[in-house]
C-alpha cells in the first residue's frame, strides 16, 4: 500500500488500541496490542508520518533508531541484589530500567501525555546482541525486568533485505505478534503530501513529467545509484533557500541528494528550463491579467512539455497565494477567537489578561509537543497583534467601551487586510483560466490545470472558501466533480485535526 493508507491504518491501529470501556480498561488488553511493523524501502516518509499521526492524535512520540543502540544501553545495565528464597540468601542479577523506557516515562514526564507511540527504526538491523532482547520486546513488550507502560503502542519499521544487507528476517513466533504493514513507494501519494508541505514546484512539475525518476533503486558495477522521496523534499528546500540567497543548483548540487547521475543531470536540465520559461512567459503579469498576442503564439508553438512548464509555474504562484490566504484565515480566527474572550469584559487590562491566554497556550502546547510548525507560527502571530493592540489602547483611552471600539476597529483593519488579499488570489486564479483559455481552450493543457488545483490542499481550501465560476465550469466540464468532492471530504475530515492544540 502507499504511504497516505499506512498512515491511516496506522492511527486505526493506534485508535483502536486506545479506546477503553466503561471500567476504564482498555477494550484490546496490552497483550493483543500488537506492535506494528511497518516494512517498505528507505526515504518514502515512514519516519515522518509518525509525527504527525502522534501530533494529529495529540499522543507522545518517542523515536529511536534501533542500530544505535547495543544490548546494554537498550535493556540496561546488570547489577547484584541479594534476595531470600526459601530461607536461603541469594544473590540475584537485576537490570537498570532501559534506556529506551526511561525515555518513555521521561516524556510523559515533560508533556504530561499519558498515552503514546514509541517508534523504533531500523529494527530488522539489530546487532547480534540485541536481537534476542529485540524479540522479547516485541513479543511482550518487556526489556529485561521493565515493561512499557500501558497506553505506548509500539510501531516498528524495517528495510526490506534487497535495500540493506545488514537486515535479519524475523521468524515465525514473531510475526505471528505483529501487524504488519508493507509500504511502497507511490507518486500520487506523495504528490498531495507535496502540496501540503510547500515542495518547490520544479520538483512536483518534474516528477509529474517523469514519474519513473520519483523513486529508483539500481544496482550497478560502480555501485548503488539511487533517488528516494526524502531525496526529492531535502532538495525542494535547498533549492528554495539557494532562491532566496541568490545561488545557483547546478547538476553537481542535484547530485548531492539524488544520487542517480542520470536523474541529477536531467532534473538540473529541467530546472534551467523552468526558470527560464519563468523568464520569458512572466508568470506574474498573466497572473495580473497582462499578456499579448506574442505570448500567446510562444506558447501555442511549444512543445507540450513546455506547455506544462509554464501552467506549473503559473500554478507554483497560486499555490503561494493560496497557502498565504490559508495562514492569513486561520490566523484572523485565531485572533477572533481570543477577542470574544475579551468582548465578555471590556476594559483595557483584559485585553492584557487575553494575550498572556495566547503566551500560556502557545507555551503549554509547545511543552506538550503538539504544535506543528504552521499551528505555532498562526499563534504566535495573534499573540503578536494581541499585545500590539495593547499598546495602542494603553494609556490613551480609559473608558471600556471606547477601548473596546478601538480594539474593533484594529481587528476590523486586520480582516480587511485578509479581504484583499482573497480578492487578489481570485483575480489571480481567473486570469490564470483567462490566459488558458486564450491559448489552449478546453484542451488536455486546460484538463491538467484543473488537476493541480484539485490536487492542491491549499487550492482546493481556497475555492471551497470563495468560489470561482471559471473553476466550477472546468471542473465540472472536465468531469473533475467527483474527484473535487473526494478531496472536500478529505479536507473536512482533517479540518479540526489541523487546529488540534489550538484552544
């Protein structure tokens, strides 16, 4: 299965687990709690969906890579107890507690998350020694005398052996406790991951067009070459911040993290390409409405690669303004939010009390761990316009309901901001259909458009949102309905997932 399915089977799993009945005890007992062993080949994102599952789920997550660790730092260390048996006095071997359970007691400690996820990679790769404590974990859960806690699920994950010579397959008796999970690489999947986390749009765009080059694994006489999904997003970002700094990826920069030469030198080729038709069609005018006859004849006299070069850039734009929309629009709720508070008691240090609300919450969520990167930054931007506020009522007007209308006034400022910033992606998306119509019509160009947007989060939030009759007549056209509503549905399901730890 793809990685998007294990992910869900994976919070099934762990959902599952973790419902307990009406005595407060758990509706699978800890021992039919079988741990999860997610097998499938390196860099396809088995590491990062457990974040966020743990984070969607508001539970802890205490990740470690297996290979790291010998027999004694795993199960813990010997020492001498004298104990009585029988009358008789002995002396006994005991362990201190695992390293890798105390870290499990340590951060129910730090976050105050009773019930968990500890994820351990690599597990197939276990040295000699620890194999046979391995085993015994995953089969009872126990290292040496010390047992996980009640409430942490185990998943495990593994490198199938024709991607890592070191690995040792499990036996019988222990698959026969596991619920295992086989993951494969798989574009479409990543592809909507892709949008979700901002990938450079050159990288989404070039594997769209050679798909075969997403994720390859070859044996040759000089060695492994390889190119890998984690390959692909360590790249985007480099690429990204090489833009903002000026600088230049070239082949040997490609080479670097997909260490294919085939594949490097032909995505270094494209992205050339790419930021040149960046050059030449002006993307950014379209977008505003401006093009003439001489672009139009450009474009129709390309080559359809190019044809989709430039409705990637053009959808690369879009995709910033849409996702620029999202953060604004969350963050105006956010803010919302916090000013009803101060609404109930309108004078001006309640609205002091309402900021250091928005301080503890970020600071409580941050302690548990449950704040994705996106979710910290919208509220530290309504904590930030909070105390703003603040400052500009203080001192200057000390009647409530004037400080009150201030404050409106402020928040009316703040809305009408995000107003026209709505306004002007709107403007941007029909001119985007205007420029498509004027040069292909309702041809595959315009049917690939119209798939980008449905298959971007962001895009697909934003038309929800506002609308836009170009889209509906296209989308609707082009017999995109069902695959639109697919991702509504998707989009409502996660939607209160993504505000998970914001109060």
């Amino acid at each position: 299965m793809d990685i998007k399915r294990a992910k869900q089977e994976i919070k099934d799993a762990v959902e599952a687990y973790l419902i307990k009945n009406e005595y407060g005890e758990y509706e699978i007992p800890a021992i039919r709690q079988r741990p999860v062993l997610l097998m499938g080949p390196p860099g396809i994102g088995k590491t990062q969906i457990m974040e966020q599952i743990a984070k969607e789920m508001g539970i802890g997550l205490v990740s470690y890579t297996i290979t790291h660790h010998t027999r004694q730092s795993a199960v813990g260390l010997p020492f001498i107890r004298e104990k009585e048996y029988g009358g008789e006095s002995c002396s006994v071997t005991e362990y201190t507690m695992s390293e890798i359970i105390g870290s499990v007691y340590e951060k129910m400690e730090q976050t105050g998350c009773r019930e968990g996820i500890l994820f351990l990679d690599e597990i197939n790769c276990v040295s000699e020694t620890l194999a046979p404590a391995m085993l015994q974990f995953l089969q009872g859960k126990t290292f040496g005398t010390h047992r996980l806690p009640d409430g942490w699920i185990i998943v495990a994950a593994g490198n199938p052996p024709e991607y890592n010579k070191s690995v040792r397959e499990f036996d019988v008796v222990t698959l026969d406790r596991l619920k295992k999970i086989d993951v494969e690489a798989d574009f479409p999947a990543w592809k909507e991951y892709a949008y979700r986390q901002g990938i450079h749009q050159a990288v989404i765009s070039y594997l769209d067009l050679r798909r075969e080059n997403f994720y390859r694994m070859e044996n040759t006489v000089d060695g492994r070459r390889f190119a890998t999904a984690r390959g692909w997003e360590d790249l985007s970002r480099l690429i990204q911040v090489y833009e903002m700094l000026g600088k230049t990826v070239d082949r040997d920069v490609v080479y670097q993290y997909i260490q294919h030469r085939g594949i490097a030198k032909d995505f270094a080729n494209y992205l050339e390409l790419y930021y040149k038709y960046r050059t030449d069609y002006k993307v950014e005018d379209i977008l505003k409405g401006i093009w003439n006859r001489s672009v139009l004849e450009k474009i129709q006299s390309a080559s359809f690669d190019e044809h989709l070069s430039v409705i990637s850039l053009i959808n690369a734009k879009l995709s910033g303004m849409f996702k620029e929309c999202y953060l604004a629009d969350a963050y105006i709720g956010k803010l919302h939010g916090y000013l009803i508070c101060y609404r109930e008691n309108r004078s001006v240090t309640m609205l002091d009390d309402v900021r250091a609300l928005a301080e503890k919450d970020l600071e409580e969520q941050r302690h548990a761990e449950l704040l994705t990167r996106q979710q910290e930054h919208i509220l530290l931007r309504a904590a930030d316009t909070l105390s703003r506020f603040s400052r500009n009522i203080k001192g200057e007007i000390s009647a409530p309901d004037k400080a009150f209308d201030e404050v409106r006034d402020m928040f009316a400022g703040e809305k009408e901001e995000l107003d026209k910033m709505i306004s002007r992606t709107s403007e941007a998306l029909d001119n985007a259909f205007r420029f498509l119509e004027d040069a292909f019509g309702e041809s595959q160009e315009m049917v690939s458009f119209v798939t980008e947007l449905n298959a971007g989060y962001y895009s697909v939030w934003f038309i929800k949102e506002n609308g836009s009759d170009l889209y509906y007549k296209y989308n609707k056209g082009l017999l995109f309905d069902e695959r639109h509503e697919g991702v509504v549905r998707q989009m409502d399901e996660v939607e209160s997932i993504l505000n998970t730890g914001i109060k």
